[in-house]
C-alpha cells in the first residue's frame, strides 16, 4: 500500500465523527459550584473578561480584577457551566471549546494561590516581556507582532481583521506552518544546522516550550509537530512523505481529542498542508512561479471551508499574498533580534524596530487598497453544504484516481517509489 497511514487517518476521522455525534459530556454539576486546583498555563486578555486555561477548563473572570499569572497553581471556586449545547446564533461555541481541549466553564468566584510550577510561570514571563516590549517598540504596529509571534490576535482592530480576511491573508496573523518553519530555520542557523543529536533535541526543546508558551492550539501542535518530524527525518537522513508525516500527526491529535475535527484553525491548517504537498508540484510545473504556485495550492482544498466558514471568496489573495508572504520572515526575525537586544541596547533595537515598521506600514498600506476595491471578495449570504460537498468529492476523487494511477505504474515497475 502506497500511504498506510493516510488511510489509518480517515478511519480514525471516520470513528471521530461517530464518537463526538453520540457522546455528551457530564452534565451533573451544571451551575453549581464546583471547586478545582490546577496550574495556570495560559491566559487571554479579551476585551471583556480575562480567560485563564486550568487544566481541561476553561476559567472566565468578567471583574477582570483577579490578574492572575500563567505558573500560578491555584484553587479556583466558581459556578461550573457544562459546554455542551452551547450554541450563539449559528455558531456552535460547546463544539469549539470540546476542539480546543476543553470540557467546561466555570465562572471564577475566588480564587486561592497555592503553588507555583516553575516551567509555566518562566514561560508566562517571558510571554509577558515579549508583549510588553513589542508594546513599547512598535506602539501601534504592536498587535500585528504579537500576533505574528505568540498567536495573540485578540488585540487587532475589527478593521484588521477585516482587511486580512477580505485580502486573504488571515492565515498570516495564526500561527501556523508559515511561521513554525521561520523559527525553526532561524534555531537551526543559530545552533549550525541540525548534523548532531543534541541540536536536534535543542531544536525539539525550544519549539515545544514555544508551543506551550503560545498556548497548545491545535494548529499550532499541528504545525510544529510536521515541521519537528521533518527535522528528525533530515536527521536520520531518510526521505519523506509529507503526506505520510501529516496523516501521523493527526492520528496522534485525534487519538488525543476527537473533537479536534471540529476546529476551523485545524481544519485549514491540516488541509492546507495537504493542499500544498499534493497539488504544489502539478501547479508549479504549469505556472513556474514558486509563490503563485505555493498560493494557488494552499487554497485548492481550504477555499471550501473558507466559503461556509466565512461566508466569502477571498478574489485578490494571490495577489495579497504576493506582496504580504515575503516579507514575514524578515518581519518576524526582526521583532524577534530587536526585542532580544532590548535590554542590552534600546537604541539599537529601536532603529531595528523603525526599520521594521516601515515594512509593517507599508504592506498595511497596500493591503487596505486591495481590501477597498469592490471585486477583492465576494459575500455569500447563505453558502450552501451540498457545493462543499460536491467541491471535495471532485477533488478527493481526482487524487484517489491519480494515486491509483502510481500505484498501478510502480506495480508495473515503470517507476520507483521508497520505502
């Protein structure tokens, strides 16, 4: 068999799907009070309220007067809210929480500090120093550094927002595989490539304390889990298949979480890896011109999902993606080398950091006109299921034809494939 475990993973996706349509979660102790000691690994400033991660549950304080710090082993007493059934408009809130991790709210009453985990509360500082000093350097253009390196995008503007999703280039401002793969470039230039044991354990270290200082979201566990077995393959110098690495890390996620299916973020993570490694070379062989090729790939098997999701078609994003994907790496390596320098020298790192904001503010400046031009996206009021389904059927019938088509050309000896 070709790929093993690309059909290990449909099976699994397929128990999935089964489990999480006939499972409930506990709903006994619905609003009443419940009482949960747990370490703090992660919090989120909304606008609102503040979120803390403990654990399997999600903590809510609407006071926002508690201030608690990621490492904190705390007892919490608040009111417990099962998710399941959760439902706002058309959006299925429970279903997105159960995809992250979570199996329910409680709503933050007291709370007593009994302990400290050491790991959690060095990376919740260093966390808290990356945001404080893009904050200083960078005011204004802080929130899309922020985003672009701790995945905090609860601070950027609605007209933000806006902008990256009329021009298609939200995928910048989510950590993803894009900028997994500019750290790990950038950690194994420091360390001299990865062609001894303990640099690729180095390399292994420092993604997984950045994955839990981040916060262990699926795309972003998706994301550095591929590029980490990537690594490790170049390693023991064995050729891969991407298709191959990505079936085994979703096995492994959804083992983990059933629900994981659910969330959009994985969705188009998972599906846009997919899309580059099978429909990448075909396109790049046609066109020749390796970022169209990479743009026009990634969205063969995401614009589906982006259309029901979302309720549009993005029309410019090869060209927004043109102008905004080759300057990310440079803008991530030189937030990441001025905040660094920052205590050493703030001279140096805010001439760095004026630098680059005239980058930020012109990409900025080129995606609002792309965003205002009437044809750069098409709303759709009611996106209907039955084209997505018909879209991957077409699509997923096409590669299972071209599969076969390989299959039956190594069987007759007329090409190689490894093993």
């Amino acid at each position: 068999m070709r790929r093993p475990l690309l059909v290990i993973f449909i099976f699994i996706m397929c128990i999935s799907f089964i489990y999480t349509n006939n499972k409930s979660l506990d709903k006994t102790y619905n609003d009443d009070t419940v009482e949960i000691i747990s370490v703090i690994e992660n919090k989120k400033e909304k606008q609102k309220y503040y979120e803390y991660k403990l654990g399997e549950f999600l903590v809510i304080d609407y006071t926002k007067s508690k201030n608690l710090k990621i490492g904190s082993k705390i007892k919490v007493v608040g009111k417990f809210k099962s998710i399941d059934d959760m439902n706002y408009e058309d959006f299925n809130y429970g279903r997105y929480l159960k995809s992250v991790g979570y199996k329910g709210l409680i709503y933050i009453n007291k709370y007593e500090i009994i302990g400290t985990n050491l790991l959690y509360k060095k990376l919740g500082n260093l966390k808290t120093y990356i945001r404080n000093t893009t904050r200083y350097l960078y005011k204004k253009n802080s929130d899309f550094i922020n985003s672009l390196t701790l995945g905090e995008k609860e601070q950027l503007t609605k007209e933000e927002n806006e902008m990256f999703s009329r021009t298609g280039t939200s995928h910048i401002i989510a950590i993803s595989g894009l900028h997994t793969g500019i750290l790990c470039i950038l950690v194994s230039f420091i360390i001299g490539g990865i062609n001894r044991f303990y640099k690729l354990l180095i390399l292994i270290v420092v993604m997984g304390l950045y994955c839990l200082m981040i916060g262990t979201a699926p795309s972003v566990v998706r994301a550095i889990s591929f590029v980490i077995i990537l690594y490790i393959a170049v390693f023991l110098d064995r050729k891969r298949d991407g298709m191959s690495v990505l079936s085994l890390v979703g096995i492994f996620l959804m083992i983990n979480n059933p629900y994981i299916i659910y969330n959009i973020s994985f969705q188009l993570s998972f599906l846009a890896t997919l899309s580059i490694i099978y429909f990448y070379g075909y396109i790049n062989y046609v066109i020749k011109l390796k970022l169209i090729s990479l743009t026009l790939a990634s969205n063969v098997l995401t614009l589906p999902i982006i259309y029901y999701n979302f309720k549009g078609i993005p029309i410019i994003s090869i060209i927004s993606n043109i102008i905004v994907v080759p300057f990310i790496g440079i803008i991530i390596y030189m937030s990441i080398i001025s905040i660094t320098i920052f205590k050493m020298n703030i001279g140096i790192a805010k001439i760095i950091a004026y630098f680059n904001m005239i980058i930020i503010n012109n990409i900025y400046f080129l995606l609002n006109i792309l965003s205002d031009l009437d044809f750069a996206y098409i709303e759709i009021d009611n996106p209907s299921m039955v084209y997505v389904i018909t879209y991957y059927i077409a699509v997923f019938s096409y590669m299972i034809y071209k599969e076969l088509k390989v299959m039956k050309e190594q069987t007759n000896e007329l090409q190689g494939y490894y093993k």
